[in-house]
C-alpha cells in the first residue's frame, strides 16, 4: 500500500497524541481542519459548518485514544465530522419547528455546494450546476471520492455504508452528472 507523506505524518501525529503528547493536536488541525470544514460544508452548509468541526474535534480530542488504527484517522475524522453535521441539521430542524410555532419563518439553509458560476466558463458552470443538484448522498460520496481524495472504503467507514454502497452511489452520481450535462450540451 502506498502512503503519502501526509498520511505518513497524520499516523505519526495520532501516535503522539495517543501517548499524551498534547502539542501533536496543533499540526494535526492544521493539518486536518480545512478538510473537514469543507466536509461539513457539504453537509450542512457554511453556517452550520464551524459548529459541527468544533463539535467533532472536541470529540476528536476526547476519543482520539480509542482509535485503534492511527492510518484509519481520516475516515474516522470524517465521520466524527459527519455525526455532528447531523446532529446540527437535527438541531436546525427543531430550531425551524419551534420557529414556526411562533409564527415566525426561518431563513432556509445555505447551499453547501453553492458557488458563483460567473467566473466559470459555461462547461464548469455546468458541471457545477449539475454537480449541486445531486441528492445529498451521491454528492456527498463524490465529493469525498474526487475532491477530498478518499478510497470507497474510507468513505464507507466515514459515512458508515458499506463500499458496496459507496460504490453504487458514485457510479450514480457520476451517471447523474454525465447525463445532465449531456442534455444541457445538446440543447440550443
């Protein structure tokens, strides 16, 4: 198995945390924080996006003890990332319920994928377009597949799906994407 040196320097990194070296948690968010912010992001949009990171690196620093496998950090941080995304979008909805008991409405979620396509020329504004009207959970697996760089296991674990699953997820979504925009190359 190939690693790279960044895999490389997260297992040295989760090794020393996990002996109690507590300066290894400063490298391993810098290292790690942009990636899982942009994880939740997907999920839950920008708004909510810090609170779920936050939340799970509390999680991250409490548990990272019981990671059993330091090369298994990733996957694992994606789904501490993915529980408290969850656990905002539960939250956000309970928040809409009691607004609505009082009349009043509550703004709707920001995209977690929406980007201005202006600058873009019209094939990636259209790939983008197309990319941002997948259901949550193909774009989520292509997104952790294609830009964040993880294996269909990885996903599987970070998600907790079966790569069975993951797969069939990414041959939709990237079925999706092609189909929508073949369509928009053939129209006028």
């Amino acid at each position: 198995m190939h690693r790279t040196p960044d895999q490389i320097e997260t297992e040295m990194l989760v090794l020393r945390a996990q002996a109690g070296e507590r300066a290894a948690l400063d490298p391993l968010f810098r290292m790690w924080n942009a990636r899982l912010t942009r994880h939740a992001a997907r999920l839950v949009g920008s708004d909510l996006a810090p609170d779920a990171v936050q939340n799970a690196w509390v999680g991250i620093v409490r548990n990272i003890g019981s990671l059993a496998d330091p090369a298994r950090f990733g996957p694992w941080a994606y789904r501490m990332v993915s529980n408290k995304a969850a656990d905002q979008v539960r939250r956000a909805q309970r928040d809409r319920r009691l607004t609505r008991r009082v009349g009043e409405i509550s703004p709707a979620a920001a995209d977690p994928v929406n980007r201005s396509d202006a600058s873009d020329d019209p094939e990636m504004a259209a790939l983008r377009r197309a990319i941002r009207d997948l259901p949550d959970t193909h774009r989520t697996v292509l997104t952790l597949h294609y830009v964040d760089g993880l294996s269909t296991h990885e996903i599987g674990r970070a998600l907790d799906l079966p790569p069975g699953t993951v797969k069939s997820r990414l041959f939709n979504a990237r079925r999706m994407v092609r189909e929508r925009t073949e369509a928009r190359d053939e129209q006028p």
